[in-house]
C-alpha cells in the first residue's frame, strides 16, 4: 500500500474528481474525502456524485474538434469553456450535499480527450507521440478558487508508455486483497480489466482491454428496439442463443491476442455490427441477436480471465455492463469458481468510479506519489502525473 | 521587495527560462541562479543564455495553426514537438556552460503562443477570454526529469486580467530604485514600458505598450536595403526629416491614448507602412524614410514616457531596438532630462531579459508567490500563475 510521504493528508482532505469520457455523454462529478488509517495508509469516503449531461452544441462542437480542422480560436476558447462547465457542476454537485467551495482542497479533471497517439510518428525527425485533453486547468483554479490537478496522461506517453490506463494504480491501492486474486472489471463501451495477484507488488499488476463491453448491445438495443441499452438485459433474457452469429463473432481474433492489448471503437463499431448482421438480420428475431451479443461479450470477458488470469478470482465489475443483470449472471455461469461483485456492493458506484480515480490521482500529484504502473502503461520508469494549478 | 514565504530558495537554485515569442525567431533560453540575500530578498544572476532558431518547417506549422483551420492532431503533435525542441536547447545551453542536467532545479516556459484573446466574446451563453500556449508542460518535464512551470497567464485571464505583461513584476522586483523613478522600456516589434515611481508599491506600477518598436524601422530596412534590421541606426543615421512623413505618422491616434493600453500587428503592420509611403517612397531617399521611422519610433515613446510618467526617471532599455544606438541618442534628445542607460549595463542582456522573466516566474510559481500585478493586467485579484508538472 502507499504510504503518504508528506504531511498533506495529516488532516482529511475534500478533492472532487472530475471524469468527461470519450463517449461524450457529460460530466461525472465525484466528491471523495481521503484521510490516512492508523497505519498510514490512504483510504477514501465517497461523499456523493452527480452525472451532468453535455448539451448538443457542445458535444457537437468537441465532436467537429475530434473529427475536422478548426480554427486555433476555436479549441482556445472550448478550452476555458470546458472549464466552466466542469466548475458549475462541481458547485451543482456541492449545492446538492449542502458543502461551501471553501471546503474543497482540490480538484483532478480528467480532461476531454481529443488526440490520443501513444504509439507516435516521425515528425521532422523527432518521434512524437502525443496525446491531448482540453479543459484548461488554471481557468478552473481561478474561477473556483481551488488547487486543480489535470493532464495526467503526458509524461507517461513521454517516457514511452501508452498513458493508459491509469485506473489501475486506483484498483491496486484500494482493491488488492491478501486472500484473493483479484479482478477490477470494468464494462463500459469496451471491457478492459486489472488483474491483481493476492500480495502482489504494483509492478506484477496486469491490465488489459479484453474486447467488446456494450458496444454490441448498446447498438443492438438502438437498432432493434430503438432504445439507447438493454435495461437489466431483459431484451436478451426472452432470446436465444444464434450459433451462427456466434461462430461469426468468435472470428474476431482480439479477444486471443495476449496482453498487453488495448482496443477501441476502431475495431469495435458500426460497420463491423453491420457486417456481422449481414444474411442473419432478417432471419432471427430481434430477442435472439441482442442475447448473442450478450453472450458473446460474457463470453470472451470470460475467456480472458481464463487464459490470461485466474477464473477462481474475487472479480469486482463496475462501469453501465455492471448494470445490465443478465450479463453479469452469463459471467457467472462461464465463470463458477469466480466470486463476482459489483463494485457497489464495495461502496463503489459503477458509473463514478473513474471520477473517484481521478479525485485519487489528484491526490497522488499533491503527495507526490508517482501513479503511473509501468507494467501496465509499459512506460520506462515511474512518473508524478498531472500538473497543478494553484489559485 | 519579495519575501520567500518557504525554505525552497534556502540553497541558490538554478532555472532555465524558455522564451519564444510571436516574432517566431526562435527559442530564447536563459540560465539564471536565484537566492536570497541576507535580508531575505530574492536576488538572481545571470550564468549564460542562448538563442536557438527555429528550422524553417517548425516556424511554418507554427504559422499554419495560428493561421488557418488544423487538425487537433497536429496541435497534439507540435505541443509536444516544441517541448522536444525546448529540451534540445536547455540542453545546448546547459552544455555550453559545462554543466550536468542534474544541477537544473526547475524550467520555466512561456510556450508559443498561438491565440490571445483576453477581452472575451460569447460562447453558448458563457463569456469566454482565452488564451493559448503550446509546448507541453508535462512532456518537458518527463523528458528533462526536471520539474517544469508554464501557461503562466490562463488565470490572470480568468479573473478578468488581459493575462499581459507579466515582465512588470520582474522590473519590479529587480529595477525599482528608492532614489529614481524607473522605467523599464523594451523596444522589441511594439514598444513598452513598465514605471516604477520611486519608493512605490507593487500595485502603484503600470505598465502599456507606447506604440511602435521596431516595426517600422525592419520594415524599411527590408524593403528599401534589403537587410533584416538597421544594424546600429547606419542607414537612418545618414538620412534626414521627411516632415510630410512625419506628420502622418503623428496622426496615428494610439500614441495619445491614455493608459493602461496595448496594441500589436493588428495596428502596426505592412498595410500601414505602404499606406504611409504611397506618394513618399519614389520622391525621397531611403535613408531619409528610415530615418523618420527611427525618428517617429523615438518620439512616440518620449511622448508617452513625458506625459504619462516622468520625463526625469532613469531609463533602462531593453529588446532589439535598445541595439540601435542611432534610436537610442535620438531618444535621449527627445528625454534630455532622463538617464538613459541599457539593461545590459545592469547585466541584463537587452535580448535575454523575457526568458530570465520566465525563470523568475517558475521560481515565484514555486514559492507560491502571486506574480500578476493587478494595476498593470487589470485583474479582478492576485493568482499564482503556472502550472507545475514535476518528473
């Protein structure tokens, strides 16, 4: 466990956590209390958290950022406005657990990714890889008058690692286990994991993108049932499984490849959903694809756990597939000896949890504790991350 | 005069200042030890600095993006070109000296700026003043192990500053004088001036741009002698007074204007100075036009320094134009009352003053020292300006 080499954490310390992701859906607020045990040792309190949506025109606008040139003016000023917006849903997430500004000791913001080339270029003979999160920090310290944290991935990327994932060193910390080997399983649009050994040291952590998480049935829910996910998975419960589909899908050979592998919506999207839907469409019923999606996402989480980790695990899920009950109780039959948990019934809501990280990783940058897992991010030595604004 | 609120400067510490401005000649380093005296006061000397030009395709880009629509990619990219670029020169400079990496306590960059609006305009209902510096904090600090301080004016912005000039603290803190009123006057493009009344307080200094530099003068020597500058006045030294000339010149109303004002190459650009030779460049010599140039140039900020501070102060001239010595005894006739000295006769080299301000700033970043002073930047409070990422 970390110790805290400074004296910082002497007394509790309010920092909110700020996540805005690349699906665009908003802002996850999460306001953590961290204070030391009696042995030193960090631990967090979830005061509350709060999800506020992104209106059109500014997912609109980071989306045209994302995907065509624009003027230099353009990416200033959505930079200090992304700033705003982050400070007024901290003052909304405040308001609501009735908490004055001047309570707050720090902020750590994710920031809205835009770029995001670990694996670099040649570029007037130098090798550039870059990644890039706009939201500008020392707005946000200004206007809320708050130490603020940001830009945690860079100099991980700069001494040669993937500047991701950093959920890890979150998982590590605080979800370690002396009597289990333990899985951090995280299903959102892509289902990535942190695999942690019984009393492993943090450089034998593990942590890798086992494939698809909802992608495939979120789409399948929009086009089938032209709804935005399969609530609880109750489409899929009435479907059977398409041994067709299923052969189709077991095809797709990222889920074989050994970590470390990450993947994305490159792989993961729209065209392949189609393709794979081709000659089955109009065949099956509409309850029968969603299930084999379903099942096919249980199933190859499973297979890595299986090849690549321990399938006797204690394995902790979290993110929207944590939601979604019958997927998790395919898990569970393709895994028996496993003990599966939502990360809830750890205190730990599955859609703030990487908020809560990012509030853990502005600690960190305060203690001056690097948080970088250079097993997972393959960098060449531990980094501090983040930079820090003061008011 | 500043006190060290903490133990940081309890040894000298060494800091590289990195400069590189909108002129896009290149990058300014300036290695400078810090310490305190005996009374507690921060003092600073200078070991060496250096000017590295930019190669031809860098300084493009860098055009390009400020210029015209680009892909965030190429933002990405460069961000973390230039701190690639920024290591090579402290590294040069740190050679040149003979001295280990390992003896650098802290960098401070200025990054290049490619956007600059601090007066704000709407944007989806929030009132949005930005301002854009490139070159990653992060990526210099991971690259160099070294800790890095930049984007020195975002909060100055946010509480309502123009983010500009941040110079003044340093003329403050280092040229005021108990005996003289002081006025740091650089003459790079634009000229400006910081004034310090004798036995003044920090918020009593202001600080505004007079009008032109040397804007004029490197035009005409480009245009009519086919040289980058009028190297120590030569050619205007040989001309004479076009008297129409100059009465159009003194009809540019920004020279009368009341302070706190700035203005740059929006007002003062090539679309003027055709303007002001049409019926003039094919009737006088060359030497007569660029001698009213440097005339006007000198008359303009003897104006200002006359009727906005104090004609007998002690003048300490920096930038390109503090060079031109032809400028500078033109000045002293139109200031016979002043002393009119070079910042070089105070050690500090005319073309390096902006990248030691830069490792000042960095040192007050990290004695956390607020460094905008409210009276010249107009904002609404004191911050600490920069972001620190460390290694």
């Amino acid at each position: 466990m970390i110790k805290n080499r400074y004296s910082w954490l002497d007394t509790p310390r309010l920092i909110c956590g700020v996540m805005t992701g690349t699906s665009l859906d908003g802002i996850d607020c999460a306001l953590v209390k961290f204070y030391k045990n009696n042995d030193s040792v960090i631990q967090f309190e979830i005061i509350d958290w709060e999800l506020t949506e992104f209106n059109v025109t500014t997912k609109n606008t980071v989306k045209q950022i994302i995907q065509e040139p624009v003027p230099i003016s353009l990416i200033s000023d959505i930079n200090v406005l992304l700033s705003h917006l982050y400070a007024d849903s901290i003052n909304c997430l405040l308001k609501k657990v009735q908490m004055p500004l001047s309570k707050l000791d720090a902020i750590g913001i994710h920031g809205q990714t835009v770029w995001h080339n670990p694996n670099g270029k040649d570029l007037f003979g130098h090798k550039i890889a870059s990644t890039y999160q706009i939201g500008s920090i020392s707005t946000l310290a200004a206007i809320l008058n708050v130490p603020v944290i940001g830009d945690f991935r860079s100099n991980d990327i700069a001494v040669g690692g993937q500047g991701a994932p950093l959920v890890p060193i979150f998982d590590y910390s605080f979800l370690a286990s002396n009597e289990y080997d333990t899985i951090a399983l995280n299903i959102g649009g892509i289902a990535n994991l942190t695999y942690i050994p019984r009393q492993c040291k943090k450089n034998d952590v593990i942590s890798f993108d086992t494939g698809v998480g909802n992608i495939f049935i979120d789409l399948a829910a929009n086009d089938l049932f032209d709804k935005p996910y399969d609530e609880n998975g109750l489409f899929a419960i009435e479907g059977k499984l398409i041994y067709d589909l299923f052969d189709k899908l077991k095809k797709i050979n990222f889920i074989y490849y050994k970590p470390p592998k990450s993947t994305g919506r490159e792989l993961f999207n729209k065209e392949l959903y189609n393709d794979l839907l081709k000659d089955i469409k109009d065949i099956y019923p509409p309850n029968d694809i969603i299930h084999t999606f379903t099942y096919y996402t249980a199933w190859s989480i499973a297979y890595n756990i299986r090849k690549f980790c321990n399938p006797t695990s204690r394995i902790i899920v979290s993110g929207g597939g944590a939601l979604n009950s019958f997927l998790i109780s395919l898990l569970k039959k393709n895994l028996p000896e496993a003990l599966i948990i939502k990360s809830d019934d750890l205190g730990i809501p599955s859609k703030a949890k990487e908020a809560i990280c990012f509030a853990y990783l502005a600690c960190l940058r305060i203690l001056e504790i690097p948080a970088n897992i250079t097993s997972v991010t393959g960098a060449s030595r531990e980094c501090i991350l983040g930079v820090l604004a003061l008011p």
